[in-house]
C-alpha cells in the first residue's frame, strides 16, 4: 500500500523557536492534511492543502503542498509549551472513496 | 452537537473474548471510518462506510467487523479478541469522501484497548 515518510521523528525544542517537519511519498497525493494530537485526544485538522504549490496559513502554522505532489511540509514559528503533542500528516490519493493515508507522526516537545 | 463520540473510553479483554466499540456522530456525516493506532506506526485505516448499508475494508480489516445500518452508528465488532489487538481505536466522520475542502475528518476521542 502506500506510505508516507514523516521526519523528524521526534523534536525537542525550545519555546520561541521555529519548528520545520516534513512528509514525502513514492506516489503522488491529491490532498495533504496535517492534524496534532494531543494526550489522550484524537486527531485534530490543523491545515488541509488540496492544489500543488499551495502555501496556506494558519496562525503560526504554514504548511505547503510540494509541486511534485509527493511531499508536503508544516511550520510552526516562535513554538509555545502548548504547541507540545503528535503532529501528522496524512494523504489522499484520489478515487471513488476517501481513504486517508498516515505518517507515522512528529513527537514535538516544547521546553518552557 | 456532541460531534464523534466513542464508547467506552477504556477496555481489558481476555483472549478470545468479544465486543463492540461504539462510534455516533449527530453532524449527518455520510462517510464513517475506524483506524487504530500503534505505537510508532501512525494511523491505520481498519474498515469505513460511504454511507448506510455500504462499508468496505482498509488497510488492516482482519479480526475486524462492522455495519452501518444507520447514518449516525457505526459499530467495530471484534469477535475473538487477539492480543494483536491491542491498540487505541479513533473513529472518524466527515460530510463527504472525495477529498475535498468539505470533507474535513473528524475524530471521537478513542478507545483504549488491551487484550490479555
């Protein structure tokens, strides 16, 4: 089936700074979502991007829909402690239904 | 709107027990879907429906049941639990399934599951 690649891993950071992580594909991708999950809580859309080259916003997030359609990335500016939690992203290929692709996810951690 | 709510919130099974995990949502969502989530393995899509009366396999459907007689209920059945099965289960429902801006996923809370 598909994958998606996610890195890093896992962050650890300090709060103010800038954070950059990514996801690439083997296949292309129709639509690029990102979602973070906090603690014991399910996944919640942060940005969808549904065009190649798309570049959206959402407060301190960006995140951008590469133009090989394979890669997408999200940043977070000047990170807060409560930026803390699982960042995903996830992909869909296309087709008469809607079945979303994960990456296995970005632990990020926020030192106050 | 109470949004996707997920019952129970935690569960111990011995092996070879049975059960269902419950999953509503009252937004009128025609697409349903079940994924667990594994420990550095993301999301995995376990079985979903595009409406009432049509469900189909995801990515990893074996051991896994469901049914959508309902536009609102759509139960995971588990009829002989392995401790394979272990895992944290999110339901999730969006208005539609082609992908677009309208079609937004939205996930209950999860279950926690533990098969002994």
């Amino acid at each position: 089936g598909q994958q998606l690649n996610q890195s890093p891993q896992s962050m650890f950071i300090q709060e103010g700074e800038d954070v950059s992580m990514n996801c690439t594909s083997s296949s292309i991708f129709n639509t690029w979502l990102w979602y973070k999950q906090d603690p014991g809580e399910g996944p919640v859309l942060l940005i969808a991007l549904y065009k190649a080259g798309e570049l959206t916003s959402n407060g301190r997030l960006t995140a951008q829909f590469g133009i090989t359609r394979k890669d997408s990335f999200l940043n977070i500016s000047a990170s807060i402690p409560s930026d803390v939690g699982i960042y995903f992203c996830a992909g869909f290929s296309g087709g008469s239904n809607y079945k979303l692709t994960f990456g296995k996810g970005t632990l990020l951690t926020v030192n106050p | 709107n109470a949004g996707v709510t997920q019952t129970p919130k935690f569960q111990v099974l011995k092996t070879g027990q049975s059960m269902t995990l419950q999953c509503a949502q009252d937004m009128n969502h025609e697409y349903m879907s079940w994924y667990r989530q594994d420990p550095g393995m993301g999301l995995r899509l376990i079985h979903y429906s595009v409406g009432a009366g049509i469900t189909d396999q995801g990515e990893v459907p074996n051991g896994y049941n469901v049914s959508r007689s309902t536009t609102e209920d759509f139960p995971l059945r588990l009829l002989s639990a392995a401790p394979s099965q272990t895992s944290v289960y999110f339901c999730a429902s969006s208005l539609g399934w082609r992908g677009v801006s309208t079609d937004t996923q939205y996930f209950g809370p999860g279950t926690r599951l533990t098969v002994l």
